[in-house]
C-alpha cells in the first residue's frame, strides 16, 4: 500500500515537472570521426526555437521562440519567462521572431538586436524587420525597442525572410533578407528582398556603401542576388562575412560576402523548383556576372545557422565550420583548407530532429537548437 502510494506520488511529480520546461540531465553519447560526442539537453519545451545569443559574464544566453517569445536561460538551465516589449511578430509560415544579437558595446548599451516577420503589408503579406531594445537590469524586459530596418514593400505570403544578424570588427550590422518567395527581386535593387545589407547600429546607411547615391537603388544594399540565407557568421580568422542559404530544390550555398557583389539568384542555381521543372530565370548553374557559391550542396540539407570553431576546449574542431540543417536533420561539420571545403562530416541524426542554429559558446562547447515544437537546446562536446 506505502509503496503504491509513493509510486503514485512519484508519477504525480512526474507529471507536474513533465509540464514545465526543466533541466535535463541525460547526456546522450554518439560516434563521431573525432572521437564520442557528449549530447546534452540543457532546455526541453521550447516552442520553435530560431537563434540564441550569449550573455557576458556566463550570464546565460537569450533564446528567440519563431511563435514570439524572447527567453532567459541562465547558465545552470532555468528558462525565463517570455521577456516584455519583444515586437509583435507575423507567427505565419517560416515568419515569426527570428535572429537575436547582442551590441558589440553590450556592456555599455545592453542593446539585444532582433530580426523578425513583420506583418501589415497589402494583402496581409509580410516582410523581415530589424529592431533594437535595451535588455533591463533585471533582465526580464527589453525597452524602447525601436525598428532600424524593414523590407519594403512586404511580399511574403510566409515564405523566405531570411534572416541573421552579424556585427563586423568595424561595428558595422550585416542582415540576411530572404527574397520572400518572390524570385525576381532578388536582382531588383530597389528593394530589400534577397538582399545582404550593412547599416550602422541605428540602421542609418554608411556613406561607403556600394549603392549609395544611386538613382531608385537602396543604400543599405550590400550584396544581391540571394535566396534565403537563414545562416551568417563572420569568419574569425579573418574577418569576412559568410553566409548560407537555401536553394530551391537542390543547390544549398555557403557564401563568402564581398562588397557590391551579385551572388546570382534566380539567374544562377544548382537547383530546381520543387516542381521538378527548371527555374524560369535561371541561365545554369552560373551566370555571367555573378559570383559562384564558395560551396554548393546538389542535395540539400535545409541549411540554417552556422558557427565557426576558434574555442581551444576541442582541438579536433579547430577552423572547423558547423551548420544546422533543417530537411537532414543533422548538424554539418565542415574542414578547410584555406576558404576551400575538403571534408564534411553529418553530426547528431541519432537526434532526429531539424537543427535551427549552432553557437559556440564561452566555454568552448558547440551550443545547438532543435527546431521543433517542443524544440530543445543542447550542449555538444567531445568526450
Ligand atoms: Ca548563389
């Protein structure tokens, strides 16, 4: 009889904490070519999880929720509540709150950048916005968060907004804008759409950029000619910008992002509509003007977020790059020699479930977000 009740009461408290997000401890170990990997959950029952950005001080990392929620997870696992004064979001599709970043000057400012799906367009369509608000004392809101970027006009019907936020040596913002499903205006320069941009943190427009002064041209403009890039990191070796995106079907890309430059879609694609037919602007897999991927996948993985190792914990990792990736669902480690991609190797597919992004965090483990409903966060290592 005692022991029936104790089960009962242990199922009861099962049941409770099953209910709430809570740390987890079962480490997960799997092969890998560099040795055992150690998996670990740190948070279950996050709901679409899309980016995550480390805190100072081991503070912990703030964790963006596609539905619209902006969370806290300190450094033992305790998820917060959703933070206050978050933009609303258009939660449709792949919109939703998107990329977090923190302010090179976090320390001083407590400036979080966010990149989102932002609605109010004809016809209830949607476009990515950039805004920023300051993170407050006790952590739990962000204030007088302000819009410094939005595409314009909103074409998305819920489709291809990119997008990720990247900070250069110099303080200058890189974002990623998806060509929301519409395939031409990636080559228009007139709008925002399939377009990389560089703005200041207020999202005023430096005067070098490559388009300034030009007649129906936006200056915030970059580079063009991109699909959806859902992953960007800068290469800390050297300081240049890479990104990746989806292909249509087939011809996923990594880019390395210089100045003014086309990097070719629709014109150029290794890759077809999911019709089976080509795509109707493409002239091939190049096109005359435009700047080849620095690597193409035939068949794609569903690349998302991206992250350079330079941490010294793992030595077989070193000038590694990782990427997520969504349709494979498996995290892709990636050797160089020089930009050049010599080895690949598909990580963590025991998980079975969509990687969103991968971060290095300041202990030197690989930090990785599983995109799913009840989406999780877990800390990657080497035995
Ligand atoms: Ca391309």
């Amino acid at each position: 009889m005692l022991r029936k009740n104790l089960l009962a009461s242990l199922c009861a408290s099962v049941l409770i904490t099953a209910t709430v997000p809570v740390l987890a401890a079962s480490t997960q170990t799997m092969k890998s070519e560099e040795g055992t990997l150690e998996v670990t959950p740190i948070v279950t029952g996050l709901e679409h999880p899309w980016a995550l950005a480390f805190l100072p001080d081991r503070k912990g990392m703030l964790v963006t929720e596609r539905p619209g929620n902006l969370r806290l997870v300190t450094a033992d696992g305790k998820l917060s509540a959703p933070l206050n004064g978050v933009p609303t979001v258009w939660a449709k599709g792949q919109g939703g709150l998107l990329d977090v970043a923190l302010s090179p000057d976090f320390r001083q400012d407590r400036m979080v950048y966010l990149s989102y799906a932002e609605g109010g367009g004809e016809g209830n369509k949607a476009g990515t916005a950039v805004g920023r608000g300051r993170l407050s004392d006790d952590m739990t809101a962000l204030k007088d968060f302000q819009v410094i970027l939005r595409q314009e006009p909103k074409l998305s019907v819920g489709n291809h907004f990119g997008s990720r936020l990247v900070f250069d040596r110099d303080g200058y913002l890189f974002v990623t804008l998806g060509e929301n499903n519409d395939r031409p205006t990636a080559q228009d320069l007139d709008k925002l759409q399939g377009k990389v941009v560089r703005i200041y943190p207020d999202g005023t427009v430096p005067k070098d950029n490559p388009f300034v002064g030009q007649a129906n041209v936006r200056p915030q403009i970059w580079s063009y000619g991109q699909r959806n890039p859902q992953g960007a990191a800068l290469n800390p070796w050297n300081g240049t910008l890479w990104e990746n995106e989806h292909g249509p079907q087939g011809g996923d890309e990594i880019n390395i992002i210089e100045r003014g430059k086309n990097y070719g879609w629709p014109l150029a694609t290794h890759g077809i509509n999911y019709s089976g037919q080509p795509i109707p602007e493409a002239k091939g897999d190049t096109a005359e003007g435009t700047v080849a991927p620095n690597h193409v996948w035939e068949k794609s993985p569903g690349l998302s977020g991206m992250a350079f190792y330079d941490a010294d914990r793992f030595k077989a990792w070193q000038r590694n790059v990782f990427i997520g990736a969504l349709v494979s669902q498996e995290l892709i480690r990636l050797e160089f020699e020089g930009d050049k991609v010599i080895h690949e190797e598909r990580l963590l597919g025991e998980l079975k479930k969509r990687i969103r992004d991968v971060r290095q965090g300041p202990d030197g483990y690989l930090y990785v977000l599983t995109d799913e409903e009840n989406g999780g966060l877990y800390k990657v290592g080497l035995k």
